[in-house]
C-alpha cells in the first residue's frame, strides 16, 4: 500500500519492517484525542482563512463521522498505516474525499502526537484525582470507626509502642493526599498545547495556536516549537507521581497482607478480593494486595524506561521517543485498577477489634509509659530507661507482663512508683494521654479526621 509519505520513496518497506516500526497496536488508545485535535485544528484553519469554511465543513463532517464510527469499534486500524495520526487521516481522506489531505495544512505529527499525550493525560489525571479521594474516603470512614480500637504500633517490625487502628489507617490518607497534590501539579505542565509548533520550526501559514489551545481546553501553549515537540517532562512527571503512588499503595497492601495471615488475624479481607488455592482447601490468598504490591514493580520499571528513553535524544523529535506510550497507558490502567480495587479492599475489610486488644495487652508495648511516669517524677529518662528495661527482663524471665507486676516488686525497682501505676500501664489510657499534635491520642486522630473530611469536601484546612 502507497504510504501517506510516500512521493520520496522508490521502494516500500516489508512488511515485517513495517510491523516493527508500527504504533498502530497502541497508539489506537488515542484515537478520541487524535480527532478531538484535528477538529480544532481545522476549525483554526477556517478561522484564519488557511482553509475555506467550506472546506473546513467538509472535514470536520469527515471527522465527527470518523468519531462516531470509532466509538462503535467500527474502524480497523492497518499497520500499513504504521500510527493513529495516519489511519485516522487516510480514513478521512476516504470519507471526504481528496480535501480531507488538507487536514496536515500546518501541522506535523510531531506536534499532533504530543496534542495527543497532552490530552489524553489530562483527561486520565482528573479520573485518577477523582479515584484517589474515593480511596481516601474508604480509608476516613474506616478510621472513623476505629478511632478507639487499640493496635499494636511498631517500628522494625517488632511492637513498640500502642496506637489507635484508625491513627495508623490514617497514615495512609495523608500519603494520598501528597499523591494527589503531585497529579494536581503536574497537571499544570500537562495543560499546556504543542500543537502548531509543526515538525519542530513553526510553520509559514499564519496560524493561530491560541486558537486552537483555547478550542481544546489548554490554558496556554508551548513558548518554544522545538521544546514542544520534544517535551515528555509531564509524562516524566505522571509517571513519577504514579511511582510514588504505587509505593504507597505497595507499603498499605503489605501491611494488609501480614494483617491478614494466621501469624497476625488483625483484618480479614473480603471474599470478593481474595482467592482459594486449588489444591489447599483452607486457604484464603490476599491476591489482589499481592498483585498490586508486584505491579509497583512495572511502573518503577515505566518510569525509569521513559528516563533512560529521554536521556541521549538530540532536539528536536526523534522515533525513539513512540516508545513513550505504552509505560504510560500502562500505568494509566494500571493505577486506576489499583485504586479501585483498594477503595473496595478498605472498605470491606473487617477490623478483628478482639484480636487486635489481645495483642495490644500481651505484650511490652506499654513499657515506655513505665518509664515517661518515672521521669516525670524527677528520674532523669536515661534512668528511668534503664530501671523499665531491668524490669521487662524480669518479666520475660519470671513470664509474666509489666501490669501483672504486684506493686511490692514495682517499688523494689523504684520507689517512687505508685498504685497510680497499673492505670498508665493501661494501653487504652496510653493511646489516649498521646495529645500531642498528630499523635495517637483519641482526640487527635478525630482532630485529623475532621480535617481530612474538610478536605475531602474542599474546605482548606484550617491555620491553628
Ligand atoms: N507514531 C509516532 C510517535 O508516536 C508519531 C510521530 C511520528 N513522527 C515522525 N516524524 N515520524 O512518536
């Protein structure tokens, strides 16, 4: 088949060579913001008297048929035709007849493939805004109703000190928040229209790239036609952003995960986000947690391709850079499936209030309150540190807890100690004195809460 280019060529490619150079495969993902471009583009066209209104008429006609064939799935893409922006074109001349080739008037692909990349990702970061607050809306709720069961908090993985659940659930709130604070940023530079910067010198038509921007929703343009071009920074950006993302949600689905085993039994995880093993009848596996944990990996693996892709290319465009697409359609799925799937693993996850007690009150999570009582009794800490640490060893060796101490053998350890004392050993009375601000105290984590449901609502926070 004659190729859209093909005036120079004196021999075609095989088509073996052709399927390698093709994007058709992927870049189809474009095909609603392929038209969406060139029917402002030709609008522009018109306005500037580039092309006759007539002529503008007939093709944009062209391409709302183009769209509405498209959303049936009614066009098939051929590799001949090696891209989206060519298919689409040789479509339209089909449609429109010899007019629809004046469509390319002052354009390139080049300028119309980063339109693409702009608007298709400012369309799929408002979604992922939107997925993220679903997630942290789940995640409120859920720490809402968990703001007075205690937990077992730790650091190295061995239990430190105690927590409310929902202080810990709410850890994560504020992680999304910072996520969705780099989406929004980033969406600023994605905001921005290439197109009319041509292949990457501008074009002698006397175009109007304000025009066009404004018809597709941009809030400026590229100052630079060369930088245009050859601007993946707010891929760069999105993909970076997505990493981090991931990372929070790797983090939250392995704590969900170790929750959820025999080992833990603080959570169970719904029936709808877990599988059975076919052959272990017993089992119950937190896969989806597991899967979104593993797609980290491709996403870490998307952004760093896109980098090392970026890194030696000489202005302006360069074919390497078709290989920005998949990582980042990729990722566009591959985080939206992942917040969906998390804003319905919270929400259904049931909190073992019974378990999670047990753990807190067997163990020497309250040792700390043991020796913050002793120091604000004039006992330097350090002191203080060494007489509760003496004293956990006992424990550990005669088996036994700090509250199940008889007061006689806590006064031989110090004797400032008190029958005050078995009330601040309690974990509950602990969690409860933490007032600091954004501590684990009650009245915090409901502070904090308060915050994040103005938030959730578009309320600013407050300055106090
Ligand atoms: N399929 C190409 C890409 O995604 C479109 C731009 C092609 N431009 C060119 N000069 N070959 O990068």
């Amino acid at each position: 088949m004659k190729k859209l280019w093909g005036g120079r060529f004196q021999k075609s490619a095989e088509e073996w060579v052709d399927e390698f150079g093709a994007s058709i495969h992927f870049d189809q993902e474009l095909v609603f913001e392929d038209i969406e471009g060139s029917l402002a583009h030709v609008s522009m066209l018109a306005e500037t008297g580039i092309l006759t209104k007539e002529e503008a008429d007939q093709i944009t006609g062209g391409l709302e048929a183009l769209k509405e064939k498209a959303s049936k799935g009614e066009l098939s893409f051929t590799v001949a035709q090696e891209d989206i922006h060519l298919n689409l074109e040789a479509f339209l001349i089909k449609e429109v007849g010899a007019v629809g080739g004046k469509l390319h008037t002052g354009r390139s692909r080049n300028d119309q493939v980063a339109t693409d990349m702009h608007l298709y990702l400012k369309k799929q970061v408002k979604h992922i805004i939107g997925l993220i607050e679903a997630f942290q809306k789940a995640i409120v709720e859920k720490a809402e109703a968990h703001v007075e069961t205690l937990a077992p908090g730790y650091t190295h993985l061995q239990r430190a000190q105690p927590i409310s659940f929902g202080h810990h659930l709410m850890a994560y709130f504020w992680m999304l928040e910072r996520d969705k604070e780099r989406f929004q940023e980033g969406l600023k530079r994605t905001d921005v229209s290439p197109l009319g910067a041509g292949a990457l010198a501008g074009t002698t038509f006397p175009i109007d790239r304000k025009v066009s921007a404004e018809l597709l929703g941009f809030s400026g343009v590229y100052a630079n036609s060369m930088d245009a071009v050859s601007d993946r920074d707010f891929i760069l950006e999105f993909l970076s952003a997505s990493s981090i993302l991931m990372m929070h949600m790797s983090r939250l689905a392995e704590e969900m995960i170790l929750w959820s085993s025999q080992e833990f039994q603080f959570i169970e995880m719904d029936d709808a986000f877990s599988t059975g093993s076919s052959i272990m009848p017993q089992k119950k596996n937190p896969d989806m947690a597991e899967l979104i944990r593993g797609k980290t990996g491709r996403v870490y693996g998307h952004l760093f391709g896109l980098l090392t892709v970026l890194k030696g290319l000489p202005l302006a465009y360069n074919k390497d850079m078709q290989e920005d697409k998949e990582g980042m359609f990729d990722t566009v799925h591959t985080i939206i499936g992942s917040l969906k799937i998390f804003a319905g693993m919270v929400e259904t996850m049931k909190v073992k209030v019974d378990r999670l007690e047990e753990a807190v009150h067997n163990d020497f999570s309250n040792a700390t309150e043991l020796a913050d009582y002793l120091a604000s009794k004039g006992i330097p800490f350090r002191e203080a540190h060494e007489i509760v640490g003496k004293l956990v060893l006992h424990c550990i060796q005669s088996q036994c807890y700090l509250a199940d101490l008889p007061l006689e053998e806590l006064k031989a350890a110090s004797e400032i100690i008190e029958e005050d004392i078995y009330q601040v050993l309690s974990p509950f009375e602990a969690v409860k004195r933490r007032k600091s601000l954004g501590g684990t105290g009650f009245e915090q984590v409901q502070l904090q809460i308060s915050a994040a449901r103005n938030l959730l609502n578009g309320k600013q926070p407050s300055k106090e």
